[in-house]
C-alpha cells in the first residue's frame, strides 16, 4: 500500500478543481503500487534464492523472464475478487491500514495484495 496520502491529495485537488494535477498524482500513485508491489516480489525471489535466475534484460523481465509468478484477485488467473476476503482473513490487512469494501476492493485505493508462488512452472493463465 502507497497509504492514504496519496488518495488524499488526489481528492484534494479534484475538489479543488485542479483536474490535470489530480490526474498525475493519481497516475503517479497508481504506478508506485504497482513498482512497490514488483519491488516486493523481487525481494521474495532473492529471499527464496531464485532471484538470480532473473532476466538481465528489462524487457524479459515483463514477459516473465523469472521464476515463479504473482497472481492477483480480479485478474485472469484469480477473476473472482471476494477471495480477497480470505486472503485478508489470513493475512489481516488491518495490520498495514488496509481494509476491504463491500465489493472487495482494497482501501487505501492505493493498494494491492497477491499471492506470489515460486514454483519454476508457474505462469500467468485465464480462468474461464
């Protein structure tokens, strides 16, 4: 979770009319997640001592050019997103200052949670 600054201030200048800024820092915000939440599972690859068999090139890097994956709910692989609440049942989002809304979405909005696995087979799919 990037926490609540960031909605904060993007909401701030919404209401403020300010709609370009509020853009960029939603933007912004939403981007950070996403780099918090690759940053996290690198360290989970070096913790497991897989994380040397990570590709060099960035572009291999977005095609999964690494072991194991990380699946998150409301996506293909995990389309059904009330399994968020297992997970927060498990893990107690509340801990970090998260918490879930009635249609299990993640509040600070700025936040995400997936289950990462380091089974070398591991690949991201569609669930149909």
């Amino acid at each position: 979770t990037m926490g609540e600054e960031p909605s904060l201030k993007a909401k701030a200048l919404f209401e403020s009319g300010a709609y370009q800024d509020y853009l960029f820092v939603h933007g912004f915000s939403v981007e950070m997640t996403e780099a918090l939440a690759e940053y996290w599972h690198k360290r989970m690859r070096q913790m497991w001592g897989i994380a040397g068999k990570d590709a060099t090139d960035v572009r291999k890097l977005f095609q999964q050019g690494y072991q194991g994956a990380r699946y998150s709910f409301g996506y293909p692989a995990c389309p059904d997103l009330s399994d968020q609440a297992k997970l927060d049942r498990l893990m107690d989002f509340s801990q970090i200052g998260v918490g879930l809304t009635e249609s299990y979405q993640l509040v600070p909005e700025h936040s995400t949670s997936a289950l990462v696995v380091h089974h070398p087979e591991a690949r991201y799919f569609s669930v149909d």
